[in-house]
C-alpha cells in the first residue's frame, strides 16, 4: 500500500468549507455588487464588518500623523519596530488595550495587562483556548444558534469537539438549565469528555446580551461540572440599547472559586473597525493558561507596527469615548432602519440590542416545505434571485428552519436601501405582498420613521 502523499489534515473534510456560510460567500466573490459596474450583482450580507465610523479614525488620523508615520516626538521609530518583536507583546499597547476594555465596560471590572495574551484577531484567540484547555476529541458546549466560523475556529486544527446547546426562540434563545443539562448528557452519550462551555457576549448571531441571570446558570453549572468558560466579547462596544452589558469578568465577582475557569476573547475588529490589523486578545486569571498561551502567540504576532499605532489610538481616551458613543448611535439608527424596512414586508427580528445584524425571522417564508429544506430553497433564492449573502440558521447550527443572520454595518447607506427592496420583491414574488403590513411611520417604539434618506450615517 502506497503511503500517503498528504496528511489527513490536508485531506480531511472537518474545515466546515461547505457550510452555506461559506458557500454564500463564494458566490459573492464571483458576482460583487458594485452600484456603477455590477449593479445586479450579489449584495454581501454575510459578512459582520463594522464600517460605519472609519471617517472618525480618519479624522484622528489626520490630526495626529506621527504613530501612522512611525513617529514618536518627531523622530523616526521605524528601526525599532522593523527588528523582532518580544511575543509577549508591547506594554504600551497591552496597558492602553486593558484601559480601552475596562472602559467599554463602564469601569466597572479592571483588566491587568499582565493576564492579556495579545492574538492575531479573536479567531487566534479562541483557537489557542483550545490547544490549552483540551485535548482532540473532547469537547466544549456552545449555544445555538452560534457563528459559523467556529466550526472551523474551535475543531478544524485542535480536534476539538462542538456539542451544540439548543435554545430556543419560545425564550429569545436564552441559555437555560434544562438546555446545558441536555447538551451535557448528549456529549457523555458519545463519550465526550466536556471541558467547557463558550459563550458570544454580545451573541454572533442574534445581536443580544447575555444577562446575569443566564450568568448565574452558567456559572452554577461549569462549578458543578467542573470545567471551564470561554466568552467571546468581541462585540462589547456595540451595545446600542437596554439592557447594558455585563461582562463574564463583572459576573463572577463574588465568585472568586471559578476565577480561573473563566476566560475572555477580545479584539478590535468589531468596535473599531479594524478586522485587517488582526489585534486581538486573550484575557485570563489562569496563570498556566496565560503562559501557555503566550509561548502558542509566536505562532500569529500582531505586527509592531500594528501595537504601535493602535496604542496611540486607545491611548487618547477622549477620542475612544467620543468614539464608541458615536458608533453606538450610529449602530442603533442602522438597525432600527433595517427592522422598519423588514416590517414593511411583513418580516420581523428577535429584539436586539447589540452587534452588527439583525436575526430575521423569515420561516413564514420557507419555500416548498417547512424545514431545512425549504429554507435552503428560499436561501437559494435570496442568493441567486434577489442578488443577496444572507446566513441561513442551518449553518448557524439552530434548530428552528427559517431564520436568517442579515449584516447591516458593511455597507453604504443606498446599498442597505436597495437591499431591503429586494427582499421585498422576493416576498411579493412569492405570494406574501397580499400579507404584507404597512409600517411606514412606526419603528421601535414608534419613534423611527421610514424614509429614504433614513440611513445617512
């Protein structure tokens, strides 16, 4: 018998490749909108970049030239930040990134530099918890529905195994007790070891907050068990509307028994903007853990030049503020937007208060049957009729057929604009104009009106 000519993990089909998630992201790159070139072309829905307020970093930029020059005091730094870097990264950078998480959380939990591991970007970060917290073929509970990227983020290099938490929309998806407690006894039915729970806070997809009392039955549960959590914070500073944000490092304060189980993700790719600079972090009271971590981050640096730069920015806590609070705003008017515009048609969202999309509610729309059959027949559609990259729930591992992630801060205003009146000649196309309810005027609270320049941010 032959050897063989490739390893299995260049052969293997565990990457999560052929999820619609990606699959609608394929289609996309062969068939761009583009207003003046392409303007049939295929709308990109799917991708959570936040591209609302690059004019404000602009504008700093602009005002302050030297750190994008590699400059400090009028000097060139450049020879420094060429030569190789210490992996621990510079403290510079992990201070004013610890000031700049603190305060998106309102102060009201301090981060110590000396516990961050600096990443390149969130995806780094959450694969590297793997490597140190289990071993190929245990596992990790996430809730569903969950982003499809962690099928590739969590498992494809590090074996580890995703056993999905099913909630559900009877509750807005809320993590419950019953719902852990099944996960579990499914992972020990396959002989799963589980070695913790990873939680999106603010969730990827449904753009909501995790609340203490989810807190209280996640901690009392991974205590129980004992095993760990991992929360994604990744969206923190997108929090536009009540209830605020609680994070885990705020929730376990009276339970200093479970500090080291607890780890959180962090970066700048979604708050800022700035997915390309690949800045991320992990943050730990585990001392093992931080260590361990920061020997794997030699593996995917952030660049000098990058901690330099952002350390600047972060470190002008005047701008920051002004900052995340003008992203919010802006945030908020983009997503009451898109919700108006989808009740025009008759289509409604799970009650949001964060993120970068919305959770759509289109199973009244499945085409041909109820169930995943049909919502990849109306996917179909959406992506080859009305020219749009939506994420089915099936990729997003949720049980309940026919709701869609649908991203709203990646593009411009008239593009978002266009977007909803496709989805709308979809819905008449396919017999639900007669059904459709008329919103124009009423918004969230009644206060949002529909108009055409209603998204000039």
């Amino acid at each position: 018998m032959k050897g063989r000519i490739l390893s299995r993990k260049a052969t293997c089909s565990s990457h999560g490749q052929d999820s619609s998630y990606f699959l609608g992201w394929e289609e996309y790159e062969k068939n761009p909108y583009d207003p003046i070139t392409n303007p049939s072309g295929i709308i990109q829905m799917g991708l959570a970049e936040n591209q609302l307020s690059f004019d404000l970093i602009e504008a700093w930029l602009a005002n302050n030239p030297g750190p994008a020059a590699f400059k400090r005091d009028g000097e060139s730094v450049f020879r420094e930040l060429a030569l190789f870097q210490d992996y621990r990264g510079y403290p510079a950078f992990k201070n004013a990134l610890a000031e700049f998480m603190s305060e998106i959380r309102g102060n009201k939990v301090k981060f110590d530099p000396n516990k961050l591991v600096l990443t390149a970007g969130a995806t780094s970060a959450n694969e590297t918890l793997m490597f140190c917290l289990a071993e190929p073929g245990e596992a990790f509970l996430v809730p569903t529905p969950y982003y499809p990227g962690f099928d590739r983020d969590l498992k494809w290099r590090t074996g580890v195994e995703i056993v999905p938490i099913n909630c559900s929309s009877s509750n807005g998806f809320r993590i419950t007790k019953q719902a852990l407690n099944d996960a579990y006894t499914r992972a020990r039915k396959h002989d799963l070891t589980v070695k913790g729970v990873l939680i999106t806070n603010p969730s990827n997809p449904l753009g909501t907050t995790t609340t203490q009392s989810e807190f209280n039955v996640l901690l009392d549960f991974i205590a129980e068990k004992d095993i760990h959590i991992i929360s994604d914070e990744i969206y923190s500073g997108t929090v536009f509307d009540p209830p605020g944000f609680i994070s885990i490092e705020e929730a376990i304060s009276g339970r200093p028994d479970l500090s080291k189980r607890v780890h959180t993700v962090y970066s700048l790719s979604k708050d800022l903007g700035l997915p390309g600079f690949r800045a991320g972090t992990i943050y730990s009271n585990n001392n093992t853990v931080v260590s361990t971590a920061t020997k794997m981050s030699s593996f995917g640096l952030v660049s000098a030049q990058t901690q330099y730069l952002l350390s600047a920015i972060l470190g002008d806590k005047s701008f920051t503020r002004a900052y995340i609070a003008e992203n919010q705003k802006r945030l908020k008017e983009r997503h009451d937007g898109l919700v108006v515009g989808l009740k025009k048609w008759g289509i409604e969202c799970l009650k949001s208060n964060a993120g970068l999309f919305c959770w759509v509610d289109m199973r009244h729309m499945l085409v041909g049957s109820e169930g995943f059959e049909g919502e990849m027949k109306l996917w179909e559609k959406l992506l080859y009729e009305s020219g749009l990259n939506v994420s089915p729930c099936s990729s997003c591992h949720c049980v309940e057929p026919g709701w869609f992630r649908v991203c709203f801060a990646n593009m411009s205003v008239k593009t978002l604009d266009l977007a909803v009146r496709r989805i709308g000649s979809l819905v008449e196309s396919i017999g639900g104009g007669r059904n459709r309810r008329r919103a124009i005027g009423i918004g969230i609270g009644g206060s949002v009106k529909l108009t055409p320049g209603m998204w000039n941010k």
